[in-house]
C-alpha cells in the first residue's frame, strides 16, 4: 500500500487507547481474545491511483482478521476493488472523498462499507441501484457483450451473502456487502 | 497504480500464424484502457487474428478487464480468428468463471493445449485448476 496514503488516511476505530493498537497488525491477539468486531475506515481522494494499495490491504484484513480462505481473501480483493472503483468513477467527483470501512468478526463474518459523496458524475439513488442490481442479476453473464457491467452484479452479488444500498445524509450512496464464514470457506 | 507488462511472440500452430501474448502484473482501472490499445492493434493489424493470451504472470485482472478480454474476442471472431487462454492463475480463473467467460473462450492450463486449441473447433474447455507454475518462452517483441 502507498505508505503516505496509509499514514495520512488509515483510521481504526477499535476501542483502544494507544495509536498503535489501532494498527491491523498489532490486532491478532485481541481479535483472537475478544468477542468484538474490529472496525477499520480508510478514507481515499477520489482517485483510481490508490485501489492498487486498497486491494493489498483488502489481501492484509482477510488473511490476517477474519479466517476466511486465501480464495476467499482474492475474491474480496475484487469485491473490494469493483465497489471502490464503482465509487470514484460515479460517486465521488475529483477532489472528494471516497470512505471505506471494513468490519469483521473473526471466524464469523467480514463486512465492508463504501461510501461516496454524491458529488460524482451518476446520481442514484439507493433504490435505484438495487432495481439495477436485481435486473442485471438475472442477465447470463456470459451474453454481457459491453465493457462494463460484471462488477456489482456478477462479481460483487456472487461473492457476498449481503448486498445493499443507503442512501447517505448529506447526499451519496453507502453500498454495504457482508460475507458470512461458511464451512469450505475458512483457511 | 497498477504496472502490467505485456510482451508479444509470434507462434505458428500447423500453418495457422498465432500471436502469443504475455501478461504480467496487474490490469484494473488505472492501466486497462491504455493496455487494450495494444491488443486491438493486433486485432486489426493481422488477418486472422488468432491470439492466445498467457495469463500465467497475471496476478489480477478486474471486471473492466475482462470486459475487454470479451471486446477482443468478439473482433477476432468477426475476422475468422479466436482467442485462447492459457495458464491463469487460480484467482484469475475463479473471476473468469464467475463472469461466465468460460463459456465463452478456450482456457488451458498449459501453453501446448492451447496452441492446439486453435487448430480445432473445440468448445470451450475450462482448466479446471490453476496452472502449475511454468517459464514462459521469452518473448521476441515488447510494445
């Protein structure tokens, strides 16, 4: 990951006291110990620059906080990935924001929200995208002929038990996915 | 920013002339579109475009990638050529099949069954694993 983006931008949101228990890879112990979810957001300029270094740290939480398979960890790389970019191509206009947290419950769950501003070249609202979601779902994707159109319904609805909109407060879109732990799935 | 390199080889399999493309590194949003260029400029420079792709050094493709790997078959096609993967990784084949590419195009896990896939009408054969780690053949051409 671009060790400035990760200095300047990475937040955790644990209960914790000092800085350094904030960091993901001081959390192995606790996570084993406690029966908490632990809360990460990573906040990003709207900027495809940065998904490269998101995708590793996609990689870093799913392998290292939420026991799911290293199949697995690659899968949410794309889910990841495909909401982040979906995000700053539509959501975000440049020199805004895009906000991604992850969550996860060790051996149980990983969920990961992206949130973009509204202020992007596409406006929809959380309605919308679920109309779109359930139409597209049900297209054979292997008649898809376009460039674009696999990410959120082939890809992200595949690789996710969960998969919603909201709309935000003060204008945006927060797409949530949640991938349960299942048996076959675990490292 | 994602770095890909793509280096280019001309094959032949029984007096059909291929283009064996290499893949190494990582396309997404930030390199894809520029990439794609190169490979459409195969496209329209050969008669028949007859293209295996090795995907054996590509360690991440997303979904805008492979909606040009699907743009590029369907130009072949429309010129009497084909497109054939070879050698994904396992990570690669997984989002190749979860989009339905598999249908679509030939994938092998190794360089000799796809070159052989060109001289026959086969359906689409998925590999059904990763390809086993193999030294791909140097290539002769870099764009």
């Amino acid at each position: 990951m671009d060790t400035a983006v990760a200095n300047q931008t990475t937040t955790a949101q644990a209960n914790t006291s000092h800085p350094e228990e904030h960091s993901v890879f001081n959390k192995t112990k606790s996570v084993e110990t406690e029966q908490e979810p632990i809360k990460i957001s990573i906040i990003i300029p709207t900027s495809a620059y940065f998904i490269s270094g998101i995708r590793d740290f996609t990689m870093t939480v799913v392998q290292n906080m939420t026991g799911f398979s290293e199949q697995w960890a690659y899968r949410f790389q794309s889910v990841v990935d495909e909401l982040a970019n979906n995000a700053i191509e539509f959501g975000s206009a440049s020199g805004e924001d895009v906000k991604i947290t992850f969550v996860s419950m060790k051996g149980k769950y990983i969920e990961v929200f992206v949130e973009d501003t509204g202020t992007g070249p596409v406006k929809k609202t959380a309605a919308e995208m679920m109309d779109f979601v359930k139409k597209q779902k049900s297209v054979d994707p292997a008649t898809i002929t376009t460039l674009r159109g696999r990410g959120l319904t082939q890809i992200v609805s595949s690789w996710t038990d969960t998969l919603e909109f909201q709309d935000n407060e003060k204008g945006g879109l927060t797409v949530h996915v949640v991938k349960n732990l299942e048996r076959g799935e675990e490292v | 920013m994602a770095q890909v390199n793509i280096t280019f080889q001309d094959a032949d399999q029984a007096g059909k002339a291929l283009k064996l493309i290499a893949f190494e590194g990582q396309l997404d949003e930030t390199n894809v579109d520029a990439e794609a260029q190169k490979i459409y400029k195969v496209i329209e420079e050969m008669a028949e475009p007859n293209l295996l792709l090795d995907f054996a050094g590509l360690e991440y493709m997303n979904s805008k990638s492979i909606g040009y790997v699907t743009d590029w078959y369907s130009k072949a096609v429309a010129k009497n050529g084909k497109i054939v993967i070879a050698r994904p990784r396992a990570n690669i084949l997984d989002i190749l099949k979860v989009v339905g590419i598999t249908q679509i195009i030939n994938i092998h896990d190794n360089i000799d069954q796809a070159k052989a896939a060109f001289s026959s009408e086969a359906t689409p054969a998925t590999a059904d694993k990763p390809a086993p780690a193999e030294t791909p053949a140097p290539p002769t051409t870099t764009v």
